[in-house]
C-alpha cells in the first residue's frame, strides 16, 4: 500500500502470529515506538 515505508511494515505495523492466532505488532518495524498496543480489544 505505502511503497516508501519499510519492507516490514509496509501495509501496517502488525502481523497475524498464528501460534497466538492474533495479530501484533511487528518488531523488526523501525518505527514501531510510534505505536501502541492495545490489549483486549473484544
């Protein structure tokens, strides 16, 4: 979607960790302190 951002957050700073089925944040995202995860969202 946003071709200049990073390979790793290139759609959105999250990936889907199918171990845990949900999606968090991804750590190899240079710019991931500008996020902030949210817990519970259910």
């Amino acid at each position: 979607i946003y071709e200049i951002r990073p390979q790793g957050c290139r759609f959105y700073p999250l990936i889907y960790d199918s171990d845990k089925k949900l999606c968090v944040l991804d750590q190899e995202c240079p710019r991931l302190n500008y996020f902030t995860q949210i817990n519970n969202l259910t």
